[in-house]
C-alpha cells in the first residue's frame, strides 16, 4: 500500500512541472511568500500560511490559521467543535470535563491529548515526552490565544515524526503602540460555571512584556463532576538591536478534575448525567519554561535558538473497575475499598536550533530550511499504590508503589528541506529527517522478575518527503505531497499493565506516510473553497495479541498489523448576501474517511482474531459541521450542525456491547449549536448556547483512562462572557 498511490502523485507533479515550465515566460511575476489565501469579506475565515513561515518551509502543504479575535464562541470551556468548525476531519473527544484539556485528531488518528500532533506554543514543543508520553497534559486557556496554526501530516519532517503534523497555539502579543495594556475577559455559564481572565501587556523602550493569569471552576455537566482549573504565563522580549531579539517565558497550567466515572449502556440511556464514581480525581500540574533567541545571520538568513522544557507532574487517585462495578462500601469493615494512586513526574528538557536561508541558483530562488532538536528527558512512573479509603483528593500510598520505573530518554534529530522555486508559479520542497536516540527503563514492577525490568528501545528513524505547490494566481492553487511518518514504541507499551501481561522484545515502532493532494482557491472576495485527498498508511500498528507460555494464555504487546485510511476533505465558506451593513454566509466543513485494517490480528473472546477488512476503532466514516452566520455591524450569530457517524470502539469491530459497555458501536449523532458575539468600542459579548435541543450522546468508549465504558458528552448549556480591553 505504500506505493499504491505514487503514480499519481508522481503524475500530478509532472503534469504540474510541465505546465509550469510551458507558462514561465507569459506569466505575470508573482511573489511567492507573499501569496496566501486571504479572506477579506468572510466571517471568520480559515486562511493558509505563506510558503515560508516560522523559519520553516510550508509551500505545497495544507496549512490552516484559526483566528480567535472574532470568533463566536465559548472560550471558556474550550468548546473544540467551534474552535476547529472549519477544520474538515478535526474529531474532538470529551474526556477530561468541559474546559480542562482539548482532545483534537485529524483524518482518523486518536485524538487523545492532541498526541499524534507535534503540539506547540509559541512555536515551542509542549509535548509531555516524545519517547515516554508524547501526549499534551499543559493547557493554557483558549482566552489567551491569538490564532491557532494547523499544518497536516505532511509537516512531519520539519516538527517530528507524528502522523497529524504541527499543531501551534499562538498567544496573544502585547501592543507596540501602548506602555500598559490590560484585557479581562469573565465568563458565566450553566452547570456552574465561572471563569476569569485578566491579561496585562506593553511596550517600554526596547523591552515588551505580556501576562495572564486565568481561573475557572466548573460543577460539570454530570453529578459531582466537579473541576478547577487555574494557569498563568509571563513573557519578557528585549530587542537587542535591529537583527537581534531575546524572549523569555514561563507558563503553568493546574487542573483538578473529579472523575464522575464510566456508564453502561443501560445507564447511559437510564440517565447520562449519573456517576457511577465519586472518590476518582485526575490532576496534571505543568510548568513550560522557554529562552529564545532569534535574529538575522545575513540580509537573507534568520535563526532561532529555542530551550525550553516540560516540567511537572500528573496524578490520579481512582478506584478502577468497570461501569458495572459498583464502588460501595463494605458492610464488614464500613469502609470503601482503598483507591488506586499513580503519580507521573515529568523532566524534558529540549534544545531546539533552526535557520531559514533565501538564495538563488541560477534563475531558480530558494528557501532553504535546516533545524536540528536534542532533547534529554526523565519520566517517573510510579502507579497502583495502595491508597485512602477517603473520598477526597489524596495521594497518601500506604506501603510500596508495586510499579516504580523511571525512563530515561536523549535524542537528536535533524531536518532539511529545501523549497526550489522553479518558476514564478511552481514550487517544489523535497526534504529528510534523520533522528537518533535511544530510551532507557529501570525499576522495579513487583510481579516481573528483575532481570526483566530494564530495557532499551532504539529510535533510528530516516524519513523522506516531497511537496509542490502550483500557483494559478495570487488566489488559487494546487498543492501535493507525501511525507513519511511514524508512531514510536512509547513508555506504556513495554510495561505489563498486569501479572498476565509480559514485555514484547521484538515489539518494533509503526512507519508510514502521509499523501495529500488539494485544491484551494478563492474565486471572489465572498468565497473560500479547500478541497483535499489523503491517504494515511500506518504500518506496524500496535496492540494486544495473546500467546501462550508455560501452558498459560497471556497477553503481550506486539504489532498486530497495518491500516490505511483514506478520505476526503471540503471546506467551502460562501457569504451569498450583502446588503446595507448585513451579511449572510454559509459554510460546510466536511469529511468522508474510508479507514480499514489492511491485516492483522488481535486478542479476542476466541483467541487471536483476524482483523483484516475491520474499521479502525473510533474513526467515524462521516464528519460535517454545517454553519449559517449573520452579521451586521459588530454583531454575529452563527448556527452550526455537526453531524458524526456511527463508529467502533475496538479494532474486532464489536456491535452489540457487554455489559460494562467497554466496547460497542458508539452511535452517531447531531448537535445544534448557536453563538453570538458583539462588540462596542472596548467591550466584547459573546453568549453560546449550545446543544440546543439537549442531545444525549458520547464520543468514544476509552478503553483506559478515564475508565472503560460510556462518558456522555454535555447537554444543553448556555454561556455568556463580557470581554474589556483598556
């Protein structure tokens, strides 16, 4: 499958180079980092970033800006159907309680934490641990960001190895004309929310400052869904001289979640606002420090120095069992059973150097792109301590942590890529990634023997990728690529969750690639169309298989096999009427996903079953969120569907569930929302009312955390907020 569909990429770009080449000397000349689709008259539009940006090379690749300084939504909660509505094939599961931690996948990858993003801030990596834990427990809050940057899969030569590509949220930036600026932005909503915002910023000389400070508290759609959440950031920039700029950032994000705990299907159609759970809690506590130091080396040479690091914890105390187990207390001792604790500590710290170089070769100009990233991390893990009987946030073990491991990871990783413009119209990147490192565990899990516990995994990864972008003119193009891409054997696949589960040393990491090939275009100032095919080929999936030893069937952890997913995306966002100050515009941001297991095989009821022709566990064949925006003046309403289709929870594709309700269909569903935003001189409202017709539903059946079973998604909910700047 990996080269099924070079052919016509292969076709494509030789057509592409032939025509560009035929039209070199009757074209108008055209500036090509200048050239990105801009819209001018839509409400909230979706634009693409230039062919270099970031001292990175983005030219025949999707690449997607969100503006958040208009946008009619609930910041609050972080509300990913609105933030990402034209996003075609973004797919947000709830997991962590409104507000605390975005769960975003595109084109039917596992959208747990954003991990299979390279997840930045600032252009600085948030990612917990590549090699341990790449998913993003830091959350800052949505009130604080200016615009979200989104380049595909295609991107993973230049950020890393992910499958999804960059994920950049961009803060805010202080005001170069003001000393002291400040924005407070307070919200109030159902099921007890209340959240604050504040912000001050500024320009002083050569110095400028920006700050938050934000908190939020929330009773949570379900019973004794309770969380919190506070999160700062300060950042001070000094401009040196004219080619030469220094910034240095803190930034922390705490949450504490009560877990209301998973349903069965019967008591999900009973009531989805039960809990099934009153004594678990789930709380990440993160710190992100960073120094920059960016400038020119020469008239066409920039550079930056980024070191930065990921520090802090993440705990939870839980009492684990399914849905259908309930937590009660003994009639003999009078006291619930002891929860479980586990505790994560996190200590990455990343050097990060790039350099973007302009030259020519002949009558061909380039922009050349070279970084190369070290990183050095230790994770602890200690988990399934025996802890309180208590029903509070309590991290007290009694005894010994029966796993306490530590791993220890270093890497270093180099990319080049090189975008020749050939004419002023076509444009080609070829680009490598080479990365070097290796991981190391050590520890103690009290049911392995010890010899068994230390393990090194090597991370030796070369990838290749090419992408052209053909310019019709300043508004309409045609861009292609493929990029290879992997999946690393992480920190959890090498421990045995349980006495019955035994280490794979054969267990090998999952390659693939990413092919996109899109047209996007803006045919006049009301209109904005983006067209894409793709197709993700992941091999060497991991999973669980059962294998017998000493005449006991035990689990292990292995590749099961390969998937491929194929699909197309539209976004088309058309204002069809403008009249005396009032507009109307209509956009649908829609997927189709074709996402299939290509072979393998993996544990069953009946012993290892084979997989081949089954979907991929949570990909739903169909996404569309359909919008209509009115606008006048400073006032916006939008009324958006979203529409997901039905989708399995297990790769064995199982219908109907047990019942815990661990596995199943996971139905589709519809919701309604309507948002508003308007503004006067330094004030800004915005009031979402969201799922208006009160759908009960849910997005995923986890088969871990936050606990195997249903977790409802939020009912109807309304939430205003006053915005005032100064």
């Amino acid at each position: 499958m990996t080269t099924k569909y070079l052919p016509y990429l292969l076709m494509g770009l030789c057509w592409l180079s032939t025509h560009a080449f035929a039209q070199q000397d009757t074209v108008k000349t055209l500036t090509l980092e200048e050239i990105k689709i801009q819209n001018i008259r839509l409400q909230n539009p979706v634009n693409s970033l230039p062919s270099t940006h970031g001292l990175m090379v983005v030219g025949g690749r999707k690449s997607e800006v969100i503006s958040l300084s208009g946008l009619a939504t609930n910041l609050a909660e972080k509300t990913g159907r609105s933030l990402f509505a034209k996003i075609p094939s973004a797919f947000i599961y709830d997991m962590d309680g409104s507000g605390n931690q975005i769960n975003l996948s595109v084109r039917g990858l596992d959208g747990h934490r954003s991990w299979e993003f390279n997840v930045r801030q600032n252009g600085v990596m948030i990612n917990t641990d590549i090699y341990g834990y790449p998913a993003s427990h830091y959350s800052m809050p949505i009130e604080a960001v200016g615009r979200i940057e989104l380049i595909r899969g295609t991107a993973a030569l230049q950020y890393g190895q992910q499958f999804g590509g960059m994920l950049n949220y961009v803060l805010k930036k202080p005001d170069p004309s003001k000393n002291f600026s400040l924005e407070n932005i307070s919200s109030a909503g159902s099921f007890g929310l209340l959240s604050n915002y504040t912000s001050v910023g500024g320009t002083v000389g050569k110095f400028s400052y920006f700050g938050y400070y934000q908190k939020r508290n929330s009773n949570g759609y379900r019973d004794g869904g309770e969380s919190e959440s506070d999160a700062q950031h300060v950042e001070l920039s000094y401009q040196i001289n004219d080619r030469l700029k220094a910034k240095a950032e803190l930034s922390r994000s705490m949450f504490l979640y009560k877990i209301p705990g998973p349903l069965t299907d019967a008591q999900f159609k009973e009531d989805p606002t039960q809990a099934t759970r009153t004594r678990n809690y789930y709380s990440p506590e993160i710190w992100v420090p960073a120094l920059t130091m960016e400038g020119k080396l020469a008239e066409n040479t920039n550079f930056s120095l980024v070191g930065s690091g990921i520090f802090g914890q993440r705990s939870s105390v839980t009492f684990d069992a399914l849905a259908n187990v309930p937590d009660t207390i003994n009639s003999s001792t009078e006291k619930y059973a002891p929860r479980n604790v586990d505790i994560d500590n996190y200590h990455t710290r990343t050097l990060e150097a790039r350099i973007l170089h302009g030259y020519s070769l002949g009558s061909v100009r380039n922009d050349l792109s070279i970084s190369v990233r070290y990183f050095n991390n230790s994770f602890d893990r200690r988990q399934r301590g025996k802890g309180t009987t208590g029903t509070d946030y309590d991290l007290t073990v009694i005894g010994e942590f029966p796993r306490d491991i530590n791993l220890k990871s270093q890497s270093i990783a180099a990319s080049l890529e090189n975008q020749f413009h050939l004419n002023d119209r076509f444009s080609v990147s070829p680009g490598i990634r080479i990365e070097n490192g290796s991981s190391q565990m050590s520890g103690t899990i009290n049911y392995v023997e010890a010899e068994q516990v230390p393990q090194e995994i090597e991370y030796d990864f070369v990838t290749l990728g090419i992408n052209a972008n053909y310019q019709f003119s300043a508004s309409s193009r045609l861009y292609a690529g493929i990029s290879q891409a992997n999946r690393p054997v992480l920190f959890q696949d090498i421990i045995p969750g349980n006495p019955l589960t035994v280490i794979n040393p054969n267990l090998t990491h999952s390659f693939g690639h990413n092919l996109e090939i899109g047209w996007e275009t803006q045919p006049k100032e009301s209109m904005h169309l983006n067209a894409t095919l793709f197709y993700t080929f992941i091999g060497n999936r991991i999973g669980n298989i059962l294998i017998e030893q000493d005449d006991t069937t035990l689990i292990q952890k292995s590749n099961i096999g390969d998937s491929g997913t194929a699909g197309v995306e539209l976004l088309w966002d058309w204002e069809f009427l403008k009249k005396d100050g009032f507009a109307l515009s209509f956009y649908t941001s829609s997927s189709w996903m074709r996402a299939k297991y290509l072979n393998g095989f993996v544990a069953g009821p009946e012993g290892n079953e084979e997989i081949k022709g089954n979907r991929i566990e949570a990909v739903p064949e169909w996404i569309s969120r359909n919008g209509l925006t009115a606008s006048h003046g400073s006032l916006q309403l939008v009324l958006q569907h979203q529409y997901v289709s039905e989708s399995f929870a297990d790769a064995l594709n199982t219908k109907i569930p047990p019942a815990s309700g661990v596995v199943g269909l996971i139905p589709s569903y519809h919701v309604w929302d309507l948002q508003g935003i308007y503004s006067y001189q330094n004030l800004t409202f915005r009031a979402s009312f969201q799922n208006i017709f009160d759908n009960s539903y849910f997005t995923k059946r986890p088969q871990m955390y936050p606990g195997p079973g249903i977790w409802p998604s939020d009912g109807r909910s309304l939430v205003v907020s006053l915005g005032l700047k100064i």
